[in-house]
C-alpha cells in the first residue's frame, strides 16, 4: 500500500510513523489520561483498515484526520488535543513554499498527481516537465491572487473544478474551430512571414499542419479543422499536373487520347492526396508543441460541407486516403504498426453515405473497418444534429452540422443567422450564412453532483437548495475566466486573433466583442450524474423511477445558463465534462468528506457526465438511445459511447451501430482495445492488474510491467490517450 506526501511523490505505508505520532502526543499527557500501548496499537491498525479500503492512494493529510477520529473515538481527548497542536507544529514548520517541492518532485518524476494530470504528455520529457512547471507556478499564482477565496476554496475542496489553473494567469482560452478555409484562400503570416495562398494540394496540407502547431501554442484545449477547405486545392493540383502532362507528353511527341490523359492525371492526383494527407497524419503525430504535447487536433469530415459536385468528389478521395492511413496506423520505434493518438477524426453520417445503395456507402464501410481497428473515426449524425442545432430563423431538421472543438465541446448555433455581421473582420465572411468557424470557447468550471447530493444527505429540499448556491458559485467562476480574457490584446496571439484562425483584427485591438453576443461560449461543466441520481433516489437515472429525477436536474442547468446568458449576453452553455485527472480528484473528495458508500464513493473514479456507469448491464442500442435524450440536454459538449469486443472480423455489425447512430444519436463513437507488448510482440489487450495497492500495467502474455516497453492506447475522455492514465482512470 502506497501514500501521497505533501509533494506529490508516492512512498510505502509505514504504521509505524502513526504509532510514533500518536505515542509523542501521547506522552505529553498526564498518566490517567494516556492511551495504553494497546491503544495506541489498535488505533493504528485501524487507521491502516481504513487507508486499505480506502479506494485510492491515500494522502498523508487524510491519514492525519483519520487518527484524529481514533483517538477521540477512544475517549483520550486531551491526547486528540496534543496530536492535533503537534499537527499544527509539524505545519509552521513547513514555511518553503509547498510549490517548490511540487516542482522538484516532478522533475525527479516523483509526483504521482501531477505526472498522469494529461495521457497524452509524457512527463519524463524536459519539454513536459518545463509546462508543468511553468504551471505549477501558475496555478500557485491563480490560487493566490487572482481567483476569489470562495472559488479557490472550491475547487480544493472538490466542490466544482476549475479547468486548466495551470494556463489562467495568461490570457489564453480554452479551445477552438480554426477557419482554415480564410487562412488558405486569403493568407496568414507565421512566425512574421507571410504565407500566400497554396499553388498545390501537398502545400496546403504543409501549411494547414504549421497552422495547427501556431494554433495548439497560443490557447490550451482542443482545436478542429474540416478537411472541406483542403478540398478545393486538389483541382489546384488537378490542373497543374494536366499541364505538367500535356507539357511531358509534348516533349516525347505523344498526343494521349483524352481518356489516357485523364488517367494519368489522376493517378498522379491520387498520388499527392496520397502524400498531403501523409503529411498531416505524420506531421500532427511529430509535432511538439510548446506545453510538451502532439496538438490536440481533431479533423472534420464532412460530403455535404463541400460546394459543388466536383468538390464533393475531391473532398471524398481526400477522405478516403485519410481512413486508409489511419487504418493502417503509424510505425513505433520498434517498426510496429501501432494506433496514435491524433488526430482525432470525426465522421459525418448523411444520406449521401449511411446505406448500401447510396453513393458514398465506400467511405462508410472503410471508416468501419478503421474504427474496428484504431477507434476513429467517431460519428455526428446529420440528421440528429440538423434537429438539434437550429440558427437564427431555422426549424428542427434544417438546421446545422458542424464539428466540435476537440473532443466534445460544441460551439451554440448562430443566433445572429448571419455570422454575427462579420466582427471577427474574416475573409471569408458570407452574409445571411451561419458562421462556426474562427469560433471558440472561453473555458469550463465543473460542478460535482454527486458532492451536492451527498452534502444534502438525501434531503431533496436541501438538494435543490445547495445545488442553486453550487450553480451561482460555479457562475462567478466562470465570469472570472471570461473576466481574464477582456481587454486581451490581438497581439497576444497573432495567429488566432491578427491572421485569420480565430479573427483579423487590428494590432493593438482588444478581443473584447468576440466575448459576447454568442460568438464565442463559455462552458458550465457537470459530472457524476449518475452518482447523484443514486444517492438521491436509490436508483439509476436508466431506472424509468429516477429517471425524471435525472433530467429536471440537468433542466435546472440548461435553466440556468440561459438565466446568465439573457442577463450578460454571453453564451454560457452545459458541458459534459470529458473528466481526466478530475474524476480521481472528485472521487478522493467525496471519500474524504463522506466516506465510503456502498455505489456511490467506492471506486476511484466518478462517472463522466450523464453517462450510463460503467458497470450496468446494458446493450450497445438502448444506451444509445436512452444517452440521447442527454446529450440534447448538453448543448455545449457531449459525447456518448459504447465499449465493444474485437470488431475486425464483424464490420457488419459496426455498420448497424452506426446507421444506429445516424437514425437516433447526434454524436458517438465505439470503443475497443488497441495494444502491443514491445518485450514479446503481444498484439491485443494490455491487463491492468493490482500491485501493492496500486493498479499497474501487465503483458497478459509474458507479464512485462515496464510502460516504455508497451504501447497502450485508451479512450476514457472522449480522445485517445497513450501516455497512460491516473490511478482512477486506470481503475476505470
């Protein structure tokens, strides 16, 4: 069994410093009123019991407070008196800012929270720890000087979370819809170098990649891309290698029928799509960005974003290249074929390709295959979304489909109906369209339920009562992100604000009108429905009883974020917390403050957002079904799925979930496995296993344990991570 120490670092359980603790404050009593030895043995054996069921590694101050109730338990209160000054003593004597020895711990690779914060940053790299350093120091400066007490207090203690401290000191947002198409047509600068617009398809798939590496340095979420405003440059190319062509064919004294020249010409077409979107799979993967990370890049595609027949046409090819190198996947540094992280793809299921007579029906069966494989493609359904996503003057059905930001985050329809009259001064502006991209998000604060339903202690008064003054708290938090973003400069990040990704304003421009009227959101984050919905009524929120429970409570967020947005002109918006380091931390807390309960704070983790828990019993389509109903209650982000077995050598039964999908869920995707075992070439499951308390990773065949000698990829936030996980991630 392993402890947390105050910096971080985790080291073995040793009853004998709670003995020695106990017996010190013990000795400075009169004899009547000492424990005997017994006592104190008994005392710490059952501290020990309790750290063991525990359900995580727990901290040395959560030791401290459970011999406390020992002691006092065994009515030696003037010994509980003496523990706790000696506590308080041991406290005055730590006066070196507890930051540094967080930072130093961290360089060493001893902090165990902070190291697993991001499964896709390895923390052993110098590049890592310089982010994580640099935001250690930030979330110490947040937490000190620039957030309320109230918020501060909050988020320690696990009420709400307040995402990426470590990046609030800067004025940085949270994630983003990048407007490719303006940057490519009328030019961006990089670096202060003017980038015109591409002669060729592999050059705009080269600049499309540099944009990504600018765009991931200068904000810290996620960011997407359509693969439509790459479409366009493939008859760019198309025309200049007809010529090129004509131009050989002359040289040799060859005149080709038109047929041949055509075949030619597209081979060679196919071929430069071939070596763009190569380009793009393995740029993305190499890149390191300046937190130390690959960029967090999610691609769009898209058939009926593109605007002409012939569009289409190219747009598909493109696509289609895209699945085949994803499928095929990227080589580790034993030359193995293995599944990466990035980018994340996202597949848009339309008439056009959801049945086997429609024309597209290819690109659906090879994004099945890919899916089976590499667990992308995940799946927006048209037809759901165009119900859901209404702009200014649209009906249900007619309205809009577009990506998320990253994994889940969704930007609010245009309630202007007409990009917002062009105030982000965008090259590509067309009026009476709506506009999503060069859109973003300003940041999330996640309230917990299940800590509202626990401090009610079933009381449904109580609940609705905390769960408003949790509301209101998580409200004035959030103004403190969007508080931090006015008055920003463009110069901040030219990039996003001077050339094109986000806006073109001037130099020496404030970003201030893109903070309201909806052009950009801001996010109120939720998690562990399922728990709340638990503790409160007995059963799950799937149980038609609780149920109606489970939906007037996320009613009462949606209720309330269109409260503050027709009062601020903001668009606040409910977000399905994808939950990475977060749900270990929620789950410690309630363990904490209200102990073990059995459903409800036994496990290491709390449950994302409104999902159906891990553990119920539940077919692949009627969680779907039942998680739909939710997901229209998440305007701004969600995300559901399903965990499935090897699905290789039944693509057909993929398909069905998909064209599922389509008839009754706007966004999902499917989960498998996908490992590979560098000591013995295992291809398949990598076992978590329990050593001394704390779970690791196993080789199911040759039982190798060493994480640089595996390649583990998971889906547990809604992206794949591959660096791997904090313990209750890994015990989810």
């Amino acid at each position: 069994m392993k402890i947390i120490k105050r910096n971080g670092s985790e080291v073995p359980f040793d009853i004998k410093k709670i003995s020695g603790a106990i017996a010190k404050a013990n000795a400075e009593v009169a004899e009547a009123d000492r424990l005997t030895e017994r006592q104190i043995m008994y005392a710490s054996a059952n501290v020990a019991d309790l750290c063991e069921a525990a359900g995580h590694t727990v901290s040395v101050e959560e030791i401290q407070d459970l011999v406390e109730d020992e002691i006092m338990r065994l009515d030696r209160f003037e010994v509980a008196r003496k523990y706790i000054i000696y506590r308080y003593l041991q406290n005055q004597k730590r006066h070196k800012n507890t930051t540094d020895d967080q930072i130093l711990a961290l360089i060493e690779s001893n902090n165990e929270e902070v190291k697993q914060e991001n499964s896709n940053k390895n923390p052993s790299v110098v590049s890592v720890q310089r982010d994580y350093m640099a935001g250690e120091v930030s979330k110490d400066l947040t937490m000190r000087n620039l957030l309320p007490a109230d918020v501060v207090e909050a988020h320690k203690e696990g009420y709400i979370h307040f995402h990426d401290a470590d990046y609030f000191a800067q004025h940085m947002h949270n994630c983003d819809l990048v407007n490719l198409e303006d940057m490519l047509q009328n030019g961006t600068v990089i670096s202060g170098t003017l980038i015109e617009k591409p002669h060729s398809f592999s050059t705009a798939c080269n600049i499309a990649t540099q944009i990504i590496a600018q765009v991931a340095s200068c904000q810290y979420g996620g960011q997407s891309i359509s693969l439509t405003h790459l479409a366009p440059f493939v008859d760019v190319s198309r025309q200049k290698i007809r010529r090129q062509v004509i131009e050989e064919m002359n040289v040799f004294g060859i005149e080709p029928s038109a047929e041949k020249l055509e075949e030619v010409v597209e081979n060679r077409v196919r071929d430069e799509i071939r070596r763009g979107v190569q380009t793009i799979q393995y740029q993305v993967v190499t890149l390191m960005t300046t937190n130390g990370q690959a960029p967090f890049i999610t691609v769009f595609m898209y058939l009926n974003e593109a605007r002409s027949e012939q569009e289409k046409h190219d747009l598909a090819i493109i696509i289609e290249e895209m699945l085949r190198q994803r499928y095929e996947g990227v080589k580790n540094e034993e030359g193995v074929w293995i599944t990466p992280a990035f980018p994340k793809l996202i597949y848009v299921l339309e008439e056009d390709n959801v049945t086997e007579d429609s024309k597209y029906f290819y690109l659906t069966k090879l994004a099945a295959k890919c899916t089976a494989k590499r667990m992308v493609p995940d799946y927006i359904s048209e037809k759901k979304m165009r119900e859901l996503k209404l702009s200014k003057g649209e009906v249900e059905g007619e309205g809009d489909t577009y990506t998320c930001m990253g994994c889940r985050s969704f930007l609010t329809p245009d309630r202007s109906g007409n990009g917002y009259d062009n105030v982000s001064r965008a090259g590509n502006y067309e009026p009476g369209k709506p506009k999503y991209y060069g859109r973003f998000n300003q940041g999330v604060v996640t309230i917990s339920l299940p800590d509202v339903a626990l401090s009610s202690y079933g009381d449904m008064d109580k609940f609705w009562e905390i769960f408003e003054e949790r509301l209101e708290l998580c409200h004035r938090a959030l103004r403190c992100r969007h508080e931090r973003l006015r008055g920003t400069l463009s110069d901040a990040a030219p990039i996003l604000w001077q050339y094109g990704a986000l806006a073109r304003l001037d130099k020496g421009e404030t970003i201030d009108k893109l903070l309201y009227g909806g052009y950009s959101t801001i996010s109120l984050g939720f998690a562990g429905l399922y728990e709340c919905v638990k503790y409160m009524t007995g059963h799950s929120h799937t149980d038609a009883e609780a149920t109606p429970f489970a939906l007037a409570v996320m009613q009462k967020m949606n209720d309330k974020t269109a409260e503050w947005k027709a009062a601020e002109n903001i668009d606040y918006s409910l977000y399905g917390t994808p939950l990475e380091s977060t749900t270990y931390k929620f789950a410690k807390s309630l363990q904490r403050r209200f102990g073990i309960i059995k459903g409800i704070t036994d496990k290491g983790y709390i449950t994302n957002s409104y999902h159906v828990h891990v553990c119920e019993e539940i077919d692949a389509f009627t969680k779907l079904k039942f998680e739909a109903e939710f997901q229209r209650l998440s305007p701004g982000g969600a995300i559901s799925y399903i965990e499935v077995p090897d699905m290789q050598d039944n693509l057909q039964a993929v398909i069905r979930v998909m064209q599922y999908i389509y008839d009754n869920i706007m966004y999902a995707e499917l989960n498998t496995k996908s490992d590979y075992c560098q000591v013995c070439g295992f291809d398949g499951e990598i076992q978590v296993v329990e050593d001394d308390g704390k779970l690791v990773w196993e080789c199911p065949s040759c039982g190798n344990r060493d994480q640089d000698k595996m390649n583990v990829a998971r889906r547990t936030c809604g992206y794949i991570g591959t660096q791997y996980w904090n313990q209750g991630r890994t015990d989810l």
